[in-house]
C-alpha cells in the first residue's frame, strides 16, 4: 500500500510515524514545502497540554500525548537518542467567574476524573491559599491540574516526530502540491507537484493545518478549516513570583511562566472580530494594551507592573463550526483522510490522531481510541461535537 501524506508538521509526522510503526509494508511519503516549519502551527505555538477537556476523547487524545512527552526515549528515540523535548509539568488553572461557567467546569470535571485525570476543583478560599498572589475574591470555581499538565517545545515535539518517522522508513519531499488527478470512480489518483513531479498513492492524508481549505479547493473539495492569527505576547515582572500553571482566566487571556518570564495571549469569544487568514509576522501589539495587560493587572496584582518584552503570532488551524478537529475520509472521497482543523489543540492529540489515521489506513478502522466523532460527516450533517473547554 502506498500512503501520502501531505503537509509535514507535527500532525502530518505522526501519521507517517504510527504508520510505519504499525505496517513496514506500507509506503510513507510526506509532501512539505517548508522542512522549517517556520509558519506551522507545531512551530509558531505556544505548545502546552492539558486533560482539562470537557469530552473525554479530548482527554484521552491528550493522555496519549503525555505518554510520548514523558517517555521520549520509548516512543521517539532514534539511534539509541532519546529528543529533548523541554516538558514542563506545570498543570492548567481554569477559572470561572459566573455561576455558569463553574456549572460547566463542574461537569467537565466529572468527565475528566472518570477518565482518570488528576484535577480538583477549588473554591476562592481554597484558591487563595493555593496561589495567594493571584487575586481570587471574584472567582466562583476554579480547576486545577495536579499533574499531567504543563508546556513543551512545539518546533521539538514536530522535529521528533518527523526523525523517528523517517527513522522507521517514511520519505519526506520537499515540494507543494498544486493539482489532485482524479480516477474515475472520484478517488484521488495521485498529486501533481510544484517541482514538476507526480506522487501517486492507494490513500492520501491531509495535514495541512491552516492551509487545509486552499488544499482541499484543489481537488474540489471542501474543508471547512480557516487560519485564525494568535499572538504570544512575553513579558516579564519585577515582583518575583512562583512557577504558575497555565491559567484560562473567565476574560479570554491566558498567561503562564516561561522561564524568568512569562507568556500570554487573548482568545477571541463567539461575537469578537476573529477575521480568517491574516498575515504573520505582524503581531497586534494593540492587543496587549487593550485586552492583555488589563486582565493581567487584575487577576495578578503584581502584573500591574509588567513590561512586554516581546510577541510573535501563529495561526489556530480552525473548524468554525464546533471547533473540533477533522479525522477520517472526506464524504466526497473516500481515499482522502482528513487530519485538521484542531483549533488549538493540535499539537498536544497529534500523537493520538495520527496513532488513529494510521490504524483506518491500515486496519479499515480505528482500534485504540474510537475517533469517529471526529468524522468529517459532521459538517454536512449538520451535527456539532461541541468542546467547552477552548482556550
């Protein structure tokens, strides 16, 4: 059987990776203009991973992607070589300020013990004494990560990924797609190159990310995943404080340390101006100003007197209409395997989706975690698979 797979970041990787892993008989070859990666998502991301989820396959996904991160060397060792991945075990804190939102983390919260993730919910008291130099009096429920939670190196995890799926046999092309070739049955044939080449396969697996849409248009097909540009922002604090977790705040901003420093950014909610397709490396430092630094001040007072050190963007590979990921064949052509669309949450259940990919391509179906409400069968059916816990 021959596979190609085309786009090369973290997602695409773990296709290549678990289906050689699974099959050597099977012929992997990884289509990917920028072997960089310099504006993948795996590369641009803020790279973190959390079971705080409010479905459990979102938090089964995760746990396997902790495996990989906590054991490298089983998992990614190439030569005896085991990757440094620069996990940091931090854990996640979700707040809520409404009675609703503590409704919804009580709820996910009993998905997420039942799947056996350590997390606790605290009330403000018991906030305060926990973390005491973050301000708590208007928080109605908190969710805490005790462990199995933290941050990464994105660029790393995507690298490693890669190496050990070349390691087992995958190839890797360093060229664009520009043309699907049809058969007459509406199977994809093969995929013309910008290079002039042609690569002709039995299954093709799209890891485009935020590309997804503009791929999918080529062949004739759609795929309803849009860029969306996010900026970090860094900066830094003149009041020492402890190693945080990453804490979602109610208002949409995040923050987390990194380093001696820290890392933040702002989620837009349903209703904000999020436009589609921006263009990178034009961080909205205006942003920070009128978002950031105000819900940063206030839920820390210490950060009322933070400097921006920093700021770089990337784009969310996003699924508008429940912002879950796209996993399994298109509706319109069964040979062509979507692996997209994971608004955010990509880079930590790339291990798990790919595992996933390889196991239909393979054996006909999914074997280790059912992925089916992933199905791209979905969008035409109008049947959301709503994730409450997006950051």
């Amino acid at each position: 059987m021959r596979v190609a797979v085309i786009g090369g970041g973290a997602l695409g990787s773990a296709c290549a990776l678990f289906l050689r892993r699974l099959d050597r008989t099977v012929d992997v070859e990884v289509i990917e203009p920028d072997p960089t990666l310099r504006w993948a998502s795996s590369a641009r991301s803020a790279a973190s991973i959390r079971q705080q989820f409010s479905n459990e396959l979102n938090v089964r996904l995760s746990q396997f992607g902790l495996q990989l991160l906590r054991e490298p060397r089983e998992w990614l060792a190439v030569d005896g070589e085991a990757p440094e991945l620069g996990f940091v075990e931090s854990g996640y804190l979700m707040l809520a300020t409404t009675a609703e939102g503590a409704q919804v983390l009580r709820d996910s919260h009993a998905v997420q013990r039942a799947a056996g993730a350590p997390v606790v919910l605290l009330d403000a008291s018991a906030l305060a004494c926990r973390l005491p130099w973050l301000r708590s009096d208007d928080v109605a429920l908190a969710s805490l990560g005790e462990g199995g939670e933290g941050w990464f190196d994105g660029q790393s995890f995507a690298g490693a990924l890669a190496r050990k799926a070349r390691a087992l046999g995958a190839r890797w092309r360093n060229a664009r797609v520009g043309a699907f070739i049809r058969r007459d049955n509406n199977a994809i044939a093969a995929v013309q190159l910008d290079d002039g080449g042609r690569v002709e396969a039995d299954a093709f697996v799209l890891a485009t990310g935020a590309w997804s849409q503009a791929v999918g248009a080529l062949a004739g097909l759609q795929v309803p995943v849009v860029g969306r540009r996010r900026t970090v922002f860094v900066f830094s604090c003149p009041t020492p404080l402890p190693r945080t977790p990453l804490v979602a705040d109610a208002s949409g901003v995040w923050f987390r340390s990194e380093g001696a420093g820290f890392i933040g950014g702002w989620t837009p909610s349903v209703g904000d101006d999020d436009p589609d397709d921006l263009p990178l490396d034009q961080p909205d430092l205006h942003q920070f100003d009128e978002r950031v630094w105000p819900a940063l001040g206030h839920r820390v007072p210490a950060f009322e007197a933070l400097r921006r050190t920093g700021a770089w963007d990337g784009w969310y590979e996003v699924h508008p209409m429940d912002h879950n990921g796209l996993v399994g064949p298109h509706p319109d052509c069964a040979n062509l395997l979507l692996a997209c669309g994971f608004s955010g949450h990509g880079l930590q259940h790339a291990a798990g989706v790919g595992r996933g990919v390889a196991e239909w391509i393979v054996h006909g179906g999914f074997r280790s975690l059912d992925l089916s409400p992933l199905s791209p069968g979905r969008v035409a059916a109008r049947r959301p698979w709503v994730e409450r816990a997006i950051i």
